[in-house]
C-alpha cells in the first residue's frame, strides 16, 4: 500500500500511504482510557465518528474512491454525527447580535462546515510536514482553549492528537529511510478531529460564559486557528468553477504548490505556511486582548485569510510568470 508517483505527485518514488492508521493507534487507545475517566456516554459518538472518517480515508486510500462518492459519504457522516451528538453550530455567543439560532438553519450550516473542515485539511496534504504541521498547531491551540475554559476531556482529545503526530511529522519530513505518507486516513480523521473541536466551541451544549465575559470571537477564534486551508479551498474551487471545471478536480494550483514553483523546499514551504496561519492567530488574539468587538475580530480574521490566500496567490503567479 504505496503512493505510486504521478505528473501529479510531488514525490520521486513510491512511499508508505498508511501513515494515519500508524498515528491513529496512538490516539485511539489514550482517548478509550480517557473516555472510561470521563464517561463512556460523551464519547463514544465522538470516537466512532473520527475511526468511520478514518475508514473512510482508508478505502479511499486504497481503491481511490470517486470524488463525489466521498463527499456524499462525508455528508453523511457529518449529519449522523450532529444527530446523535447532538453537538453543532448553533451558537453564535453574541455575533452579529445572534445567540442560539434555529436547528433549520444550524443544521445545514453544520453540515456545511463540517465536510468543508474535513475536506480543506485533505487538501493541504501535498508537500512534507504541512498537514502534520498544521494538526500539531491547530491540535494545540484548541488543547490551550479547552484548558482555558477548563473543558478537560476535549482538552485531552486535542492535546493527544497534537502529542500523536510528532513523530509522524519528524518521519514524513526528516526520514528518508523509513519516510511515510500519512494518507487519506490520516486527514480525513484530523479533519474530523477538527470539525468535532468547532462543533464543541460552537455549541449551544457547551456554552462558555467565561470567554463570553471576556469578549473573546469564537467564530473569529476557529477561523483564525483553521484560516489557511480553509479560505485556500475556497479559492481553489472557486478558481476551478470559474474555468468551468469540476472542483474536485485535481491540480496544482493550492498555496503550497506555488510555493514550490519558486524553488522552495518542502521543509520551507511548511515553515512559511504555518507561520502565516500563526501570524493571523496571533493578530486575532491581539485583537481580542485589546478588546476589539468580536464582530471586528471576525472581519479582521476573513480579511487576513483572504490576502494571505487570494493575494499571495496572485502574487506568486505574477511573480512566478
């Protein structure tokens, strides 16, 4: 079970493509010992729905399944999820004047979400370390929110996924010998992982009134955690509809790619791309501690995500042509 190269692949010989399944057996267990601490009821909805979206991962992975099929399957996965979990966005806490809004509209909106989460972090698993990468920082950074708001299991769920994937990242980046792909698998399932940690925040089941207090976005905060690879799928299957292609098209046309066209390494190119979606976090949290409304976070977080997709985008063609 190999990654063959193609003219699409970025690799120059065929690589292990299981490397998911590797990093999975590492969270799994700790999360089922934790579920027994915390309570078997809260978790095991969570738990079955990230190992589906990881088998989902690894059928695609060997049978490559059709696009659309998947995404089909993802819908309704997400939607199964929200039923049983009973856990979705339907809570704005205070955005645009909204608190809770209506299951009709927080429903789709979650489902949307959800199988877009999933879908922009497959996406950034083109080049060495990004997707790792970005699961260490992301993982972390809610792990820090959840201890703030002193949500331990999800705290646990996200600091395990973090601690799980760094030696995936030193073996996917450092390792020539014993070089790994963490595959479909291994995205879908930390795309799932993200969208449970947005479905959490966002919850009306989970409302945190001492961030509420404080002023703090939390749509603001799980934009800015998620911006690059959410608002670079956007722009890449907006690009793709407005050729008048598929956009589950594949090609070479996301943020990491044109990176690459100017001679970067894998290594420098993930360095770059993290430390933009870390800039924008940091910008948003700076906004937040200065005490800027959380309508003002949102729009600073979207507009940072825009120039730094659309507009370093165009720029690298530009300076690439």
């Amino acid at each position: 079970m190999v990654d063959i190269p193609n003219q699409r692949k970025l690799q120059k010989q065929p690589t292990p493509l299981l490397g998911g399944c590797v990093v999975a057996l590492a969270i799994i267990i700790p999360w089922i010992i934790s579920a027994l601490h915390f309570g078997w009821s809260s978790w095991y909805i969570t738990i079955c729905f990230i190992v589906l979206s990881l088998l989902l991962g690894l059928l695609d992975d060997i049978y490559e399944l059709p696009a659309m099929l998947r995404f089909i399957v993802e819908i309704i996965l997400v939607g199964a999820y929200i039923i049983l979990s009973h856990s979705l966005i339907d809570n704005f806490n205070g955005l645009w004047n909204l608190q809770q809004i209506s299951s009709l509209i927080a429903i789709p909106l979650s489902i949307l979400a959800g199988v877009g989460i999933i879908n922009s972090i497959n996406l950034i698993d083109g080049i060495d370390g990004y997707s790792s990468g970005f699961g260490i920082i992301s993982c972390t950074l809610f792990g820090v929110f959840f201890l703030h708001v002193q949500d331990w299991a999800f705290a646990g769920l996200v600091l395990i996924v973090a601690a799980a994937m760094v030696p995936f990242f030193y073996y996917n980046l450092f390792s020539e010998s014993k070089k790994m792909f963490i595959g479909d698998c291994g995205t879908l399932m930390l795309g799932a992982i993200m969208a449970v940690a947005v479905f959490r925040i966002l919850s009306k089941e989970s409302s945190y009134t001492v961030v509420l207090q404080q002023n703090m976005g939390l749509v603001a905060l799980c934009i800015a955690v998620l911006c690059i690879p959410i608002f670079d799928t956007i722009r890449v299957m907006s690009e793709r509809l407005l050729r008048g292609v598929s956009p589950f098209t594949a090609d070479k046309t996301h943020l990491h790619h044109l990176f690459l066209e100017h001679q970067l390494s894998h290594l420098q190119t993930t360095i770059i791309i993290l430390s933009i979606n870390l800039v924008i976090t940091t910008i948003w949290y700076i906004s937040y501690r200065l005490k800027v409304s959380i309508d003002i976070q949102l729009y600073l977080v979207v507009a940072l995500g825009i120039l730094f997709t659309f507009g370093l985008s165009a720029f690298l063609r530009k300076r690439n042509k």
